[in-house]
C-alpha cells in the first residue's frame, strides 16, 4: 500500500480560494485543507498584531508592525496557495464556493481597518481635549495671582489655544476654543471688573497683542474687547495718581491720548489736568508754600509734555501749563515769605531775587525785594530776621555810611525800614591791621587828607541792622553792626577792613 494517499489533481481555482481565505488573517485556508497547526500560526500573528494595536492610540499602529504583518499575510497566501492547489478540500462543497467565501472574508480586515480608524480618531480627539483642559487650567491657576506672575502661564494657555485651532481647525477642541478665550479674556481682565485700574493697564494692553497670534474668527468680538476697557483704565488710574501728587500719570494719560485720541476717556484729560492746576494754586495759600510751588513748577513741565495734538487738546494743556507756570513764579513770594519766617535766610535769598527777576510788574514785587535785603542781613545778623520787613522808608536820623576800604561794599540795613546801596571804593585807602584795631585810638574814617565815597540816610527811631559786604572781592566776610538810633543825634557808620595772618 501507498504510504499517503496520492495528491489531488492541480486545480488553480483551489489555490486561489485557499490564498484568499488566508488573507482574512484569520488561516481559514489552513482549515479548509486541515493544517492545523499553519492556522494556529495564523490566529497567533493576528493577536500579536491586535495586541499592539490596541487600545487605539492617536499615532496609530507602528509602522513596522503594520508591515510584517503584510509580508506575513502575503507569504499565508502564497503558502496556502501553493497547498491548495493539490490539497484537498475539508468542510467546503467546492472551490468556488470557498474562493467566494475567502472574498467575503476580507470584508473581516478591513472592517476591523474602519473601525480602527474610528477608534484612533476618538483617542485624537480626546487627546486634543485633555490639551484644552490642561490649558484651561493654567488660565484659571494664572489667574489666582498677579498678571506679572501668571502672564507666562497665559501665554503658554494662548500657545496652546492657537495650535488647535490651526493644527486641527476640525477637531471638537479647536471648536471649543472660541467660549474658552471668552473666559480667557475675562479672566486675564479680571482687575478692571474689580474696578482696580492701575493693575488693570497691563493685562490689557497684553490682550491687545492676542490678535496678532491667534485666528481672527476664533476671536470675533473679543478683537476689540479690551480698548476701552484699557482706555478707561489708563485714565482712572492717571487721575488718580495725578490727584494724589504721585508720579506715572504723565506717561499713562500720554498713552491715552496717542492710542484713543478720539475716545471718550481722552477728552477728560484735560479737565482733570486743569483740575490739578486749580488744586496746586490754591495750596500756594497754604502750610506748605514752596513745595506748592515746586509742584507747579513741575506740574507745567509735565503737562508741556503731553501729547494732545491727535486729541486736539494741544491748545488747552499749552493753557494750562503756562498757567501753572504763572502761578509757580507769583508764588514764589509766599514761599519766600515762609522761608524767611522759618529762619531759612539763604534760601529766602535766592528765592526772593528770582521772584524780583522774574516778576517785573508784580504788585508784591517792592516788598520781595525788602525781603531778600533783609534775608541777607538775617544770614550775619540773625536777630535782624525776627520780623518780616515793610516797605516803609525813610526817617527823621541822619545816618551817613562811608567807606573806609579799598574794596566796593554793597551797604544792606533793615529795622523799621529796609534798604542797600553801593559805596565806590576808596582810592587810596588799604587795609587796616587787626592789631591796630584793637587800638584805643583806633578810629577809621578820619583821615581828613582821604576822600571817603559815603551816603546819607534817613531812618526812624529804632534798632536798625547793618551789614557791610564787599562786592570786588570774594573770601571776604562781611561786617555788621546793629545801631540803636535814637532823636537828637546824628550818626556815622564807618566801613573799613581788616587782615590778619594773610586773611
């Protein structure tokens, strides 16, 4: 006896059923020709496959898996092809039948390719919505702190907002993104809800800039959301910091005018600042004259420097600018005053002259200048500065001044009245020793061969304050002498100098 039966004749149409069961994945054309083992194989290489590919991942299959599974299938294919053509058939009535069998199972792996496909578009699309979440939550844990400490967290939150919507403009997540930028917004202007401007200016001006790097569509309104809300903050905090003497609102109300010229909140610039003007004017009145006026001086320059032509109010602050400069420079004799009645005589000095200087036509002008004379006095005489000089002048004592120097002097006195004038040097006069004026003979002004350049005064009864300061030379300390004047006698102040060791 034979010891196998003998092979069936070739029959080409059962090779090719037996290739195409095969190709299922699933070795049904093994079965069909009873290899058991060669199905087994089948059935494990699928697995295998089905084990990486599952669950469904947003990358999909790896691509090597995918194509050793091919070559796998090909070779099955081939392999059963070549068995069936001499094998056989088990479990099947015919080839045909088989070969029609083998076309209706391939529909097995390419269902299971579509349903794959499916699966890994939900796991994309899930993935994309855990990415709006996570940028969801950096919103919302950036805003529980300050713009400058959550203003990168926003950024990132914007970052990721973009990338959908321009990555995968198709996705449930990029359709999300418009109401999560609604809440965005809202969020990163949360200080000017909370009506607090000052911290409101920067989350806002930082909005503006969102239209330059997301989509225009996803944003619709929200383009133009912040503009008047960053009007209206630059504003309420400027005036705030204009009405509190604080600094920064130059630069912000300069802000509003150059970005909003046409807006609401710049036309009330204008009426704040003179607001302001009107405020520093009337403090000149008051405890604190001369830091009035140094607020004035600074107010006008600050106000020169805003940039009001766009919002066509260039004339107006140019008013009140010249007005609060005008008001600095008359104010100047209050401040003087008070520094005179401080005991700030120096200051008083400087103070006075400049307001003289630049006051030509002032009404207060003639007493600012007793004011300085007496100020000087008070610097070498203090108890000259215990009141406040009049404009009163002349009186019944003739006192005549001469000079006794080689030196110009400027003769300055104050007491009932208050006044200076100048004495030309003398000639042929020279400096006197110190030791010979320690001299009981010692008395300057006789010398009858000398020409003594020298003035004659009027003044009232009283204690009147003299100061002699020469005015060709410096390191020179000035002379002063306090006269009590009284009715019935004529007096004689006599200026001279003095050196010793080399001074």
């Amino acid at each position: 006896m034979p010891t196998a039966p003998p092979p069936a004749p070739a029959h080409p149409w059962r090779a090719l059923a037996v290739a195409l069961l095969n190709l299922s994945g699933l070795g049904l054309g093994y079965a069909v020709v009873r290899r058991w083992v060669l199905m087994a194989v089948c059935w494990v290489a699928t697995g295998i496959l089905l084990v990486v590919a599952l669950p469904a991942d947003p990358d999909g299959v790896p691509g090597t898996a995918v194509v050793l599974y091919l070559v796998f299938l090909a070779l099955a294919a081939a392999h059963g092809a070549s068995v069936g053509l001499r094998s056989r058939l088990a479990l099947l009535p015919s080839a045909l039948i088989a070969a029609v069998l083998g076309i209706v199972l391939l529909a097995v792996p390419a269902t299971g390719v579509v349903l794959y496909d499916g699966a890994r578009d939900e796991a994309t699309e899930q993935m994309l919505l855990d990415r709006l979440d996570r940028a969801d939550e950096l919103v919302e844990r950036s805003g529980k702190s300050d713009f400058a400490s959550g203003e990168a967290g926003y950024r990132r939150a914007l970052a990721a907002y973009g990338a959908l919507r321009e990555d995968h403009p198709d996705s449930r997540a990029a359709r999300r993104v418009p109401d999560r930028l609604k809440t965005y917004y809202t969020t990163v202007g949360a200080p000017f809800a909370r009506e607090d401007y000052c911290a409101a200016v920067q989350p806002l001006k930082y909005l503006r800039t969102v239209p330059s790097s997301m989509d225009k569509k996803a944003l619709g309104s929200l383009t133009r959301w912040p503009d008047d809300r960053l009007a209206t903050s630059l504003y309420e905090c400027a005036a705030a910091s204009l009405s509190g003497g604080e600094a920064g609102w130059t630069a912000q109300f300069g802000e509003l005018l150059s970005a909003f010229p046409d807006s609401a909140q710049a036309g009330k610039v204008e009426p704040a600042v003179k607001g302001a003007v009107d405020k520093a004017v009337k403090s000149v009145g008051g405890d604190d004259p001369c830091a009035a006026v140094q607020h004035l001086d600074g107010l006008a320059t600050q106000v020169r420097g805003l940039p009001g032509e766009e919002a066509g109010l260039a004339d107006s602050l140019g008013k009140d600018a010249d007005r609060a400069s005008r008001s600095a420079r008359s104010g100047a004799y209050a401040c003087g005053v008070d520094q005179y009645k401080d005991g700030s005589f120096s200051e008083a000095v400087t103070t006075m002259n400049d307001f003289v200087k630049e006051n030509p036509h002032h009404k207060n002008r003639a007493r600012a200048q007793k004011i300085a004379i007496a100020a000087e006095v008070a610097q070498t005489v203090p108890a000259a500065g215990k009141r406040l000089p009049t404009t009163a002048s002349g009186g019944s004592i003739a006192v005549t001044v001469k000079n006794d120097s080689p030196d110009e002097i400027t003769v300055m006195y104050t007491g009932p009245v208050t006044g200076s004038f100048n004495l030309k040097a003398c000639g042929n006069c020279t400096s006197y020793s110190l030791s010979s004026t320690l001299g009981l003979g010692f008395k300057p002004c006789s010398d009858s061969g000398k020409h003594y350049p020298q003035r004659t005064i009027r003044l009232p009864v009283g204690t009147t304050y003299f100061v002699h300061k020469s005015r060709s030379a410096t390191g020179k300390s000035p002379a002063s002498d306090t006269a009590k004047l009284s009715p019935g006698y004529v007096y004689t102040e006599c200026a001279y100098t003095t050196s010793s060791f080399g001074y």
